[in-house]
C-alpha cells in the first residue's frame, strides 16, 4: 500500500464516522462519534494542506467537546409518577415508543392489564421512561424497564430504584429479555439467576 491511499483512506474514515453518527439517536453517542470523525478529519485536511476544512473540523471538535461536558455536569432531576394501567399517558407512551421498545426488547409482549405497579418517569415535564411491573407481597416482577433513547444513560434506572425502594417493595426480578440490557443490569445491581435478574433493594 502507498503512503496517498492511506492518506486517503484515513480521510474517508473520518468522513464515514461524521455521516454514522447522524444516525444516532442517543445525543451523547451522536456527538461521540462526531467527535472522533471530526478529529480525524481535521488530522487529514492538515496533511492534505486543506487549512480551511481542517479549520472547520476542529471548530466542529470544540463545540461537541464544550456541550459533552456541559451534559456531563448536568445534573438530571427526574420525578417518577404511579399510574394504574389503564392510565391514558401510559398507554399513549407505550403506543408512541412500540417499535423502539420491540427493537430494544426483542419478543417482547407487554400487557398492561397484567400489570399493577407501574411508573412513568419526567425530567422538567418531559416523560423519559417507563416500568411496568406485577407485585407480589415485597417483591415486583418486573416487566419494562424503559428509557426513551435521549435519556438512555442509565441514570433513569438509578433515579427509579431509589424511588421505589422507599416504597415496600424489597426485592425486584426481572425475567424478561436480556440481549440488549445485561449491562445496564448489571449495573443496576441485578444479579443472575437462572433466567432470571434479581435485585434486592
């Protein structure tokens, strides 16, 4: 390989990361990935001696740099409201979120009129999350654990297992599928059992 279709190559690597990251959803990843594909073009206009690309990448690079870390101190102040599962909010959010919540749950089948303990979850107004669950005695079986993907970094999770600890539930099992969510699971505190996740509160 010559050195100008490497030089060329690490130009379309940083093209094709800035167009992947338009893709995203999640506005963390978005700017991420935009980041990492801005500075590598910024790297090959200067090789290239494209002054005025390399100018603007690197601009491109200081503002996602500047709001990741004004997203990073910002501090989240959710609210968690129960609502009985013929709550109109409820089922328009589960309506509104289907086909993201099959993509995150594969097999997935929810029910609301199986469930008795439910959540809806706002930051400053806005709905961000969602629990379903059935409870028995102290314990919740959970059937939904979603976040709408902006909010998708965990925190919603901690927020909402604190709220309903206070509660007199002491244990929470999860049953459900696991394929996108072992990590967020386990960062919960779940631990595995069997087929199931469980969490003591």
């Amino acid at each position: 390989m010559n050195t100008k279709f490497l030089i060329e190559a690490f130009g379309y690597l940083g093209s094709f990361l800035v167009l992947v990251s338009m893709l995203m959803t999640s506005v963390v990843k978005l700017r991420i990935i935009n980041t990492i594909g801005s500075l590598i073009f910024t790297v090959y206009a200067f090789i290239i001696k494209s002054y005025p690309t390399a100018f603007m990448n690197l601009c491109l690079v200081l503002i996602n740099v500047h709001f990741l870390w004004k997203m990073s101190k910002k501090d989240k102040v959710y609210e968690a409201v129960e609502c009985d599962n013929d709550d109109t909010m409820l089922k328009y959010l589960l309506k509104r979120y289907d086909a993201d919540i099959q993509k995150s749950f594969p097999g997935i089948d929810i029910d609301p009129g199986q469930t008795d303990k439910n959540y809806v979850v706002f930051c400053e107004g806005k709905p961000v999350g969602m629990s379903l669950g059935r409870k028995q005695g102290d314990v919740l079986d959970l059937k939904l654990d979603y976040s709408i993907p902006e909010y998708r970094d965990f925190s919603i999770g901690g927020f909402l297992f604190d709220y309903i600890a206070k509660s007199d539930i002491k244990k929470i099992v999860y049953r459900g599928p696991d394929v996108n969510h072992k990590d967020y699971l386990k960062s919960q505190g779940f631990v595995k059992d069997g087929d199931s996740y469980i969490k003591t509160l």
